[in-house]
C-alpha cells in the first residue's frame, strides 16, 4: 500500500520523487558505491531490538545508511 502511495504522490506532481534505501541492499546492486562503503555483511544480521547497542555498530548502521542514501540520490535523483 505504501509503495502504491508513494507513486500515486509522484504521478500526481505532489512529490519531486522517492528513494527506497535500505541496509540489506546487495553491494553489488549499487551503481557507484563509495570505496569506504560499510558492507552489507558487516550489519545484514544485526538484531532489530537495538538492545543494547554498542557504539561501533550504531556508527556501521548509521554510516551504511548514510552512504546508500547519498549513492542512491547522486545517482537517480539529485535534484531531490
């Protein structure tokens, strides 16, 4: 439902355009990943309760997220 939404947004001129990122995208599947790119293995099997977490893996997720947001932005929308 939610995709169908975003596209009815976009079609409608309501919304410039949306990215879906997420921390499991395959590396491989990236056009220009950054050569300091945290892989997907480094955080695909991280637990979902975040309880507790330390402090190197917050920053791994935080900075795969990051980096997958840019790569996917520059790439396909940079207008955004």
């Amino acid at each position: 439902m939610t995709f169908d939404l975003l596209h009815r947004l976009k079609n409608s001129g309501k919304i410039d355009g949306f990215l879906l990122p997420y921390l499991g995208q395959n590396d491989s599947a990236l056009p220009c990943p950054p050569k300091d790119l945290v892989p997907r293995d480094a955080t695909f099997d991280y637990p979902t309760d975040f309880d507790p977490m330390s402090q190197e893996d917050l920053q791994l997720l935080a900075k795969r997220g990051e980096q997958l947001t840019r790569n996917l932005i520059e790439t396909y929308h940079p207008d955004l």
